[in-house]
C-alpha cells in the first residue's frame, strides 16, 4: 500500500512536471481565444466542471456560464485585448498579472453603449489538472474602477431614464421576450390587476393580455423622473377595445387612463420592484361604456348552454374562472368535473338541447329555468343506449364577475325523471 502511494505521489509529480513551461502558453493561448472571439476554442482548454471565480459574481460560475458571460463581454468590448504580461507558474497552477483593454460600442447586459474606453490591471490565477486542463478560475479586478471607467461622463439619471422610456416602447409593440433585458432577477410588479406582487412573468402576461385586448394601445409619458435609482412616470395609457379580453369579447371601445409607475432600480440598473397604479373602476367604467351588465351577464349564461349543448368542453370552462365552483344536484364540483359531466350527456344524448323558458338577470346573477330535452343513442353512464327520449326539468343560478366570469354556479335537474323515461315511461310533457 505504501508503495502504491508513493508510486502515486511520483506519478502526480511527473505529469504536472510535464506540463513545465506549458501552463504559461497556456495562458496565452486561452485569452488569444478569447480576444478573437473563439469561445469554444478557449473552452477546449478548460474541464466540463470548471468553476469560474469574479468579483461581480456572488458565486462560482459554471463553463456555460462563464462562456456566456465571455460572449457578453465580446458583445460589449468589441476590440477587447487580454494583454498577459507575467505569468509564474506553480504546481499544477498559474498566475499571472494581465491588463484588459476594450471600448464599450456594444450593449452590455441590455444597457446600451457608453461609448468610453476601459484600461485595467488584473490578477488571475488558474488550477490544472494532470492532463493540462484548466479546472478553476479565478479572476481579480478593481470592480469599482472598472465601471468608472464604462460610465464617465454617463448620467445615471438619464440611463435609468431611457430604461424606463424604452421598456414602455417594448410594452406598447408587444414584445415581452425582452423584458427580462430590463428586470432584475428578483424583480417584482405590483398592479391593480394582480393580487399580489409577482415575478417579471406576471408583467409579461398583463402587457401580453392588454396587447390582445388593445392592438392600438399606448402608454403616452406625460413627465418622468428620476433620481438615477428611482423612476417615477406619470402618464396616460390609451387604446381600443378591439379585441378579446380574458374570454370577453370586445366592446369597442376607447379607454384613456392616466397612471403612475415608480421603478425602483438595482446598482446595475434594471428593475427590481415596479408599482403601478391606476383607477381601476373608471378603467372598467370606459371599457363597458354602453355596455348593458345584465346583458353581458345573460350573454356570459347563453355561451355556456351552447358550448354545453355542442359539447365543447374548453370553450365551456373559458366562461368560468379558474377556481369557480359547481353545485350539481347539492355536490360541490371542479371546472374539470363539469367538463366531464358535460361531455357524458353529450355522448349518450348527441342532439342534447338545454331549452332555456326564462332568463332573470339582477346584479351579476343570473337565473335560468327550463329543460333539457334529448335522444339517447349512445352510452350514458356505462349504459348502453336506450333510444329513448327525455325531458327534463333544470333550474340554474350562475354568479358572473366584473370580467363576465362565472365564480359560482348551481344546477339542480331532476335525476329519477332522467331514469324513469329512459326505460320507457311517457315523458308526459309536451
């Protein structure tokens, strides 16, 4: 066993011994990738599980992410040189003193250009294996000097300025893949149309949503101002309701909101907390201008009977929100209970008919009585199908939002008649 150590030992000597003189090239040769932009040929000279070590990362960095944070750098620095100008090599190790020199033409991180020009030193150290691969790097620099440099003669106030002014650019066109450009990782919206503060995927599904709703929409910047780390905007937000919004379908009209948003921003500018506010009701009150409520309410009902006559399961439940509840025959049900229920009468009855006698509409709630009438010729609840005809008493209650969604809904329909005429007995209804 002592052997087998030493024999160990000796060989581990003899292969970082091998590589004498060579650590050094291989320095050079990483950065000389670099500078040209060959990412993938300085990543032959590092290990799969290499952890990368920099002052503006909290933690080590994987080869992809270092990889991209390179491609970040060649984006932003365009002519960037890695000057190496010592190097003294160790056991299995490097290090190395080095001067980085590049001009910013090019977006860094989603901000755009300065246009300055950066000089500075910095120390690195990297650890080898016994094949000559680099398994750690370790990258030090004046940080503080650093973005100096970047930024001399850059307002702050106006940087965080043009942000905001741009991302209401990005919000009115409809791209929301770019958001992520402006917001930090921990970034946060608040907005009379969520129910809490939510991540950066909240804000692109309302902008997404307003887009649908309003494809001429515009956020129209009356003032702005800002402090470098905090933006307030005051401005108006317009547009036509030309089309579908959250199910509803459009009312046509015109909407003209003023609203104010303060942006608190991080020390690398982007985003991390949002706070919108509006007046929601006056927002509601434009878009239903010469909307009747009752009548969107009775419309919201109608939709579901048809879509319950066709069977179609998934425009049924867009009618519905998501946590809404059912009462069929005192049971509480799901959206996807109902569903199913749904298509089983439609299965054993294809020309079901929900033949609807009355309609009372008051304050969001809307009261339906009638029948439901149709054939059976097809398998109901495991059944085989009977040919015979029913019709059978319903009486509904549906409680409809402020956004034409049902929350609540009750359906009582009388089982025994359903069970007595398919096995032959008279409707004895006309």
């Amino acid at each position: 066993m002592k052997n087998n150590l030493i024999f160990s030992a000796i060989f581990c000597f003899l292969s970082f011994s091998a590589f004498a003189g060579k650590l050094s090239e291989s320095v050079h040769a990483f950065y000389k990738a670099v500078d040209g932009g060959d990412f993938d040929k300085a990543g032959t000279l590092l290990t799969d599980d290499v952890k990368a070590y920099l002052p503006f990362s909290p933690q080590a960095m994987d080869k992809m992410a270092y990889k991209q944070l390179g491609m970040s750098m060649g984006a932003a620095f365009p002519d960037m040189q890695h000057k190496v100008l010592e190097v003294t090599e160790g056991k299995g190790t490097a290090a190395f003193k080095a001067w980085f020199t590049g001009t910013n033409t090019g977006s860094m991180m989603g901000n755009a250009p300065t246009g300055n020009r950066v000089e500075t030193p910095f120390l690195g150290y990297f650890k080898y294996n016994s094949k000559g691969l680099i398994t750690e790097v370790n990258i030090q620099f004046d940080a503080a000097n650093f973005n100096a440099q970047l930024m001399k003669g850059i307002d702050p106030k106006m940087m965080a300025e043009k942000a905001i002014r741009d991302l209401y650019v990005l919000m009115d066109a409809g791209q929301t893949d770019k958001f992520p450009m402006y917001c930090a990782a921990d970034f946060k919206i608040s907005n009379p149309f969520l129910a809490e503060p939510s991540p950066v995927q909240a804000f692109q599904g309302v902008i997404q949503t307003q887009k649908t709703a309003f494809p001429d929409m515009k956020h129209e910047v009356v003032e702005i101002v800002s402090d470098g780390k905090y933006v307030t905007t005051r401005g108006i937000f317009s547009g036509s309701n030309t089309g579908s919004m959250m199910g509803n379908p459009p009312t046509g009209n015109k909407v003209n909101i003023p609203f104010l948003v303060l942006d608190e921003l991080d020390e690398k500018g982007k985003i991390r907390n949002r706070t919108v506010q509006f007046d929601s009701k006056s927002f509601e009150s434009q878009l239903m201008k010469g909307i009747n409520p009752n009548a969107a309410a009775e419309a919201t009902v109608r939709g579901i009977l048809a879509a319950a006559d066709a069977g179609d399961g998934k425009k049924l439940l867009s009618y519905f929100t998501a946590d809404a509840k059912h009462y069929f025959g005192g049971q509480l049900n799901t959206n996807d209970e109902l569903a199913k229920r749904v298509a089983g009468f439609k299965a054993g009855f294809p020309d079901i008919n929900r033949v609807i006698d009355d309609f009372y509409v008051n304050n969001g709630v809307v009261t339906i009585r009638g029948w439901l009438v149709g054939t059976n010729t097809g398998s109901f609840m495991g059944k085989p199908a009977t040919g015979n005809k029913i019709k059978v008493s319903v009486l509904g209650l549906y409680k409809v939002n402020a956004e034409g969604k049902v929350t609540e809904a009750y359906v009582e329909l009388d089982g025994k008649t359903v069970e007595t005429q398919l096995k032959g007995a008279s409707i004895g209804m006309k």
